[in-house]
C-alpha cells in the first residue's frame, strides 16, 4: 500500500469532525454533519465523537470480517449506538450523524461504499476519473437552499438561515424519498452505493470529504482529472491548502454560496503499483 492522507479542521480552535483511518488493505472516511450553534441534538457527546467512533468501529471491523461492506456498516451503527443509548435521546431528529466512505481490498478485487455526499475517485484505464458520490442530500437541499445563498456568510442572517436549512433536513434524513446517513438506524446502510472493481485496472484511489471536493463541485476551479493530479504530484496537503486558499478569497460566500465559509477537509490517495 502507499497511501497518502491529510485532514484539516475548518477552524483551528473547533473539534474536527471529519475521521479518516486505514489499515494494510483498507481505508475508511467518514464526515460528521455538523450541528450549527442553537440546534440540539439529543446527544451529549457530540458529532466528533460519533465520527470518530463509528470511524474507529469500521475500521477495526473491517480488518476483522471479510462480510459485505453494507454489512459491516450496519453492525458498527448499532454497535456505537449501543454505546449511548442509556444516556442520548436517539429518537431526536439530530441525532449525530455522519457520511461514510470505505475502499477494501480483497485479493484482486478493490470494494468500495459510499453513503451521502463524501466521494470516492477511482483512477482508471479510462480517460476521465470514476468519481462514486452519493448526492441525494444535495438534490434535497438544492429546494430549500435560495434564502441562505442569498445572504453574506459570516452573517448573524446567514447564520440563522443556516440553522433553518439544516432543520428542513432533518425531517428528510432516513426516510424513504429522502437521504441517507450513518447515525442510530442500521438499516441506512442498506442505501449506500456499492461497487467492485479489479485492481489491476486501477491506478489509484481517492476518498474525499465534501470539505475538500467543494474544489470541484462547489468552486468548479479544477476539474477530477486535476484533483487527482494535485493529490498525486503535490500531496493531499496541497488539495486542503488550494481548497483554503479559494475560501480565503471569497470570506463572505458571495462568489460560491455556501452554508458553511469554512469546512473540515479531509483527503487520501491510495496508490497502486
């Protein structure tokens, strides 16, 4: 394996909430979905702390089972909700929740998983980039986003425009007609998207948490193909730094409107021979 991986808080004084973890034959990423200021949860612990343990649950438990990736994800949901739930409310609409992104390798054979918005990007024989994301939540929230784009970020508007587009969510998330996340329900990850693929008709693989891939599918200022070129030649460090760099220029979201001015970035490029 050669891997390469960075992950970088959104802000240097708040809890990253995005994990990334690997093993010898395997690599997993998951985002929290942050909770903004003034919106319980139902949970003391936090959205870190359930990234970052179900991260931890996935990845041991991947190293341990050779069972479908779907079914992997199902029991470390339950499993971590069995950890809180004496002392969380996890019947509460916000309870913490989080993106998962899984690569395996088994024999000749390169798995993958993919529930909500972080992406995997597969470098292969073809000419573009296979690039695995599921949007669901974005085609959600693309109705209900127009008063917060319409607002400065950084606002005291924008700010409460922003608790109100993720209280919308929240009655979409699990269900039927709705997105898909990782939080208190197992059966979640019945919806991931899954796939296989041959290892010798990949180069190399990308995980990706929708902090760092807002380069190209929220900034548009490089295309996948270039994305994995920056991952290769200069390192995920210098994807994070690009991705900061273009936030910086645009400090109140006029250019790119977006919920968050700043996101936790997380990347990782698996190589192979």
């Amino acid at each position: 394996m050669r891997l390469s991986l960075a992950t970088e808080p959104a802000y240097a004084n708040r809890p990253n909430e995005d994990f990334i973890g690997t093993t010898s034959d395997a690599v997993v990423l998951l985002d929290g979905a942050g909770t903004p200021a003034g919106l319980k949860t139902g949970c003391s612990h936090g959205v870190a702390w359930y990234a970052h343990t179900l991260g931890s649950t996935l990845l041991a438990a991947v190293t341990q089972s050779s069972g479908a990736l779907t079914e992997i994800l199902a029991e470390s949901i339950k499993n971590v909700a069995s950890l809180h739930d004496f002392t969380c409310d996890l019947v509460h609409a916000g309870s913490p929740s989080a993106t998962v992104s899984m690569v395996r390798r088994t024999g000749d054979v390169l798995e993958w998983l993919v529930l909500a918005d972080s992406a995997v990007v597969l470098d292969t024989d073809t000419a573009e980039p296979t690039v695995i994301c599921d949007d669901r939540v974005n085609q959600i929230g693309s109705r209900y986003r127009a008063l917060m784009d319409s607002l400065p970020g950084g606002s005291p508007e924008h700010a409460e425009a922003f608790r109100g587009y993720v209280e919308t969510l929240r009655d979409h998330r699990n269900r039927d007609g709705g997105f898909w996340v990782a939080s208190v329900d197992p059966l979640a990850a019945e919806q991931a998207l899954t796939g296989a693929v041959p290892v010798d008709q990949v180069r190399a693989v990308a995980l990706l948490s929708d902090g760092a891939t807002r380069l190209v599918d929220r900034f548009a200022l490089v295309s996948w193909r270039q994305l994995l070129d920056i991952l290769d030649q200069d390192g995920p460090d210098e994807l994070i730094c690009r991705v900061r760099q273009a936030e910086h220029s645009d400090p109140n979201s006029s250019r790119w409107p977006r919920g968050k001015v700043h996101d936790d970035a997380t990347a990782a490029l698996w190589k192979f021979p």
